[in-house]
C-alpha cells in the first residue's frame, strides 16, 4: 500500500517536473499552458472566487448521485427479480449508453432549465449505468448453493434479498459506485458547459474566454481533488460496510 | 417414511438416472454410495427442488410432494456459512429467513452451540474459526430448520480426517438424540459404513440401486469390525467391478 502511493507519488512528481521545466525552458506563454505551480497559487488564491462555483458543482454530483441510486438501485433489483423485464429493457439500457452525453445535454437544458435540475440529471444520467450492471451482476452472481440453502430455509424474496442477495452485492456494488462517483463530474461539468449560471464548468468557459488559462486549470485540480474525495469517501464506506470482503468463503 | 418412486431424468440425451427408487425409514439413517459422477448431486438436487424429475415421485409421511424442500433441512459439503454474519446468526439464518422469534430461537441455539462444541464461539465470524468449527456451526443451523427430514449431501468430504471422525460421530447425534431421519450421498465407503443403518449401492449413470445392505452393527462403529472389513472389501468390488465376495 505504501509502496503503491510512493510509485504514485513519484509518476505525478516527474509529469509534474517534466511540465513545469518544459514550459520555463521553451518560454511557453501562460495564456497558452500556465506551469503546475502557477496553477497551484491560482488554485489556491483564487480559493474565494472559485469555492462557491466547486459547491454548486459538488451539491449537483451528490445530487445526480442520489437521484442514480434511487433509480438504478429499484431497477435492478426489479430486474433480477423478473429476468423477462431484464430481457425486455437490456437493449435499451444498452442503446442508452451508446448516445455521447454531449448530445444530451442541450436537450436537457432545453427541457429542465439553466438552473441545477439539468445538471443533476446529467450527472444521475451518467452514474445510472454502472450502478445498475454492477448491482444486477452483482444480485446475478450469487452462489447456486446459497440460493439453495435460502429456498429450503423458506425464505420469502425480500428476507432472501437482505440475509444473502444484498450482502453478496456490495462488492459489486461499491466497484460500480466508485466508477460511477469518479465519472459523475464529467455530467455536471458537461451540463454546465452547455448553459449555467454558475458551477465549475461556468467558471471554465467564461475563464478560457478571457484566456484566463490559469483559472481553467485551477478549476480542473478543484474538479480533480472532488473526485478523488468522492472515490476516498465511498471506498472509505464500502470498508466499514463491506467487512467481510477478503475473507475467505 | 421417505419413498422415492420410479424417478427419470435426463438431460438432453444422457439418461442420469432411470426409474430410480428407494426408500427411507422413520428416524433412520440411510447412505447413498456411488462412484463419482454418477448422478448422486443430481438426485440431491431433485430432491431439493433445484431441478424437477421427468418421471416419478416423493413422499414424505404418505404425502406426495414435488420435492422435499418445504419438508427437509439440508447440509452440504461446503459449510455455506455467510461471511458477513457471526457464527450464532448464521445458525438463527433458517429462524430469520421465515421472520420466526429469533430470541427464542437464539437460546435453542446456545444449546446447541455447547452440546456440539462451540461454546464461547457464537460471536466469532467464519473466517475466524477452522473448517471442523465451520461443519458444526452448519450442523446447528441445519437442526434449527426444525424439520425431521435431514439432506446430508457429502457434508464431511472437505475436512481433514480427525475433524472428520469427530464430526461423523455428531451426525450420529442427529439420528440418536435429535431422532431426525437422514438420508446422506457420499463416495466415502468407510463413512458410509461407519453411519448408515442402510447402505445404497448406485451404478455408474444411469444410476440404479445396484445392491442394499442393511447394517446391524451398533454404532458407534470401529473401522476393525471384521464385518466392516468384509463388507467394505464387497463394496469396493461392486464399485469397481472387481471380483467380490458374494456372501452379502
């Protein structure tokens, strides 16, 4: 583990030196690509500029996050509950994905508004998928002879699905969780793109309009640093949650 | 009683087992011996429910069912015990599954914990105790479903001899002081020798009864029964097709 980190730690150091000399040594304009550390101080001196925008963007993300597990969460236990209906909606759940989210975007807009509705979709829509597969295969992968054992006890679908079927899952389901928290910022960010008020992706446009690349960068290691606290903190859960997950069955 | 009458299945053209039949004494023990890969699993899961017969039928009691699972407690070779729950709410699992009086339940299975060596391990997990602890916390649970009718599917094959000979003389504790009726498949004939009242003898697939053998000897048994010797040397040649002693 500490070595994972140390060899972590190490490739973003010298990405980072390798940046850093690049630019001072060849003369490369700020307003083209800032150096790490000026986007560093940017980053952080600009901390009351763009702290109330990371809000809007991070309330979004916990938003579409809810709003993905209240579906996804129903939907696959409804579908591995009645294969027919898992049969009958895969193809769309599949042809779903296949449509870019940037083409959804203005569409939303256009139906939920400028204000936060649109970009919590986005964000919901782009969690949604993995949330729902990792849960279903994860409901799906159940021992045969835990099902067994669960049947000739007697147990009625519900107990079933909270003494075996959902403890079996939630390895599966934190895998998917964990994908889904990391990719969410690219929904909101997208939603905020197309038409906001405000919100990381607004401070983006309106700052690479006025070439304020340094901004546009500190707004990405904000979006960066989101990301990865939503990853820590839904790994830190499925550890408390999920005791049992390297003990031998 | 427990009759097994006339039971087919195939699966597409392979014939498994062909009006296959037997039957089990009240509050006996009866052992289902075959090679391996004859179709003892198949039939287990016909009996439980997991696949249907094509022909044939079960009783318990005098009443037909479609299979046993409503009627039997089951125990497999792995112990099938949920890492996520203490070795005490595993065993409750059968009590909790039918949303049944847990706390009740709870000190039946304290008692059961001591009489079958697992006292002061209740709250461990699974992962904390060996694969014997793990078997006899199985035991447990599967006399917690209450059910006269116990399904032993190879449920000691996994453990290491001396585990093994401890846990054989648990099971006998089913039939003498929980007067259950078991019906277990195993491939190990000195187990089967060791526990059954009622010795099977099945064919390679599809499976028959090839021969019954009705055991007298008192258990506990001693592998140095001359009897056992003689009647274990007679098996061995039935399963093998080796020449055999056919004073049996």
């Amino acid at each position: 583990m500490i070595r994972s980190n140390l060899i972590s730690l190490a490739v973003a150091g010298v990405i980072l030196c390798l940046w850093e000399g690049g630019c001072r040594f060849f003369g490369v304009p700020g307003f083209i690509l800032p150096t790490p550390s000026v986007i560093v101080v940017t980053a952080v001196m600009k901390a009351p500029l763009i702290a109330p925008h990371a809000a809007v963007t991070f309330l979004e993300i916990v938003l579409g996050i809810a709003l993905a597990l209240a579906v996804a969460v129903p939907l696959a236990m409804a579908m591995f509950a009645m294969p027919a209906l898992e049969r009958a909606l895969a193809p769309f759940l599949v042809a779903s994905q296949a449509v870019p989210v940037f083409a959804l975007a203005p569409l939303l807009v256009v139906w939920l508004g400028y204000g936060i509705a649109s970009k919590v979709f986005m964000a919901g829509v782009i969690i949604f998928f993995p949330i729902l597969v990792s849960l279903l295969e994860g409901f799906k992968s159940c021992n045969r002879d835990f099902q067994t054992l669960f049947r000739l006890m007697g147990g009625g679908f519900w107990k079933t699905m909270t003494l075996l079927y959902w403890p079996w899952a939630m390895p599966h389901f934190f895998a998917g969780l964990k994908v889904g928290v990391t990719v969410a910022t690219i929904g909101a960010v997208i939603g905020e793109w197309v038409g906001a008020q405000q919100g990381l992706g607004y401070l983006m446009i309106q700052s690479n309009a006025r070439l304020k690349v340094d901004l546009v960068f500190a707004a990405i290691l904000w979006l960066s640093i989101m990301g990865l606290l939503l990853w820590g903190f839904v790994g830190r859960l499925e550890k408390r949650v999920v005791t049992w997950k390297n003990n031998p069955m | 009683m427990l009759q097994v009458s006339g039971v087919t299945k195939q699966f597409g053209l392979q014939t498994i087992f062909s009006d296959f039949s037997f039957s089990v004494a009240e509050n006996g023990f009866t052992v289902l011996l075959g090679p391996s890969g004859c179709g003892k699993s198949t039939l287990f899961d016909l009996l439980t429910g997991v696949v249907s017969a094509d022909t044939g039928s079960l009783a318990w009691r005098g009443r037909q069912l479609p299979h046993l699972g409503a009627v039997a407690a089951y125990m497999q070779q792995k112990d099938l015990l949920l890492p996520w729950f203490s070795l005490m709410d595993n065993a409750l699992l059968p009590v909790k599954a039918v949303n049944g009086d847990v706390n009740a339940a709870e000190g039946r299975a304290m008692v059961l914990f001591e009489r079958l060596g697992l006292k002061g391990y209740a709250h461990h997990m699974p992962h904390a105790v060996s694969g014997g602890m793990g078997q006899r916390c199985a035991l447990v649970r599967t006399l917690m479903f209450e059910r006269d009718l116990v399904l032993l599917d190879e449920p000691l094959s996994a453990l290491d001899a001396i585990t093994r000979r401890t846990l054989q003389s648990l099971l006998l504790l089913l039939q003498t002081e929980f007067n259950k009726t078991l019906v277990m498949i195993t491939h190990d004939i000195e187990e089967a020798l060791l526990l059954a009242d009622e010795l099977v003898l099945l064919t390679p697939r599809p499976m028959v009864v090839q021969e019954r053998f009705v055991l007298k000897t008192p258990k506990p048994r001693r592998f140095d029964d001359p009897e056992l010797i003689a009647l274990k040397s007679h098996v061995l040649g039935k399963l093998t097709g080796e020449g055999h002693d056919d004073s049996f």
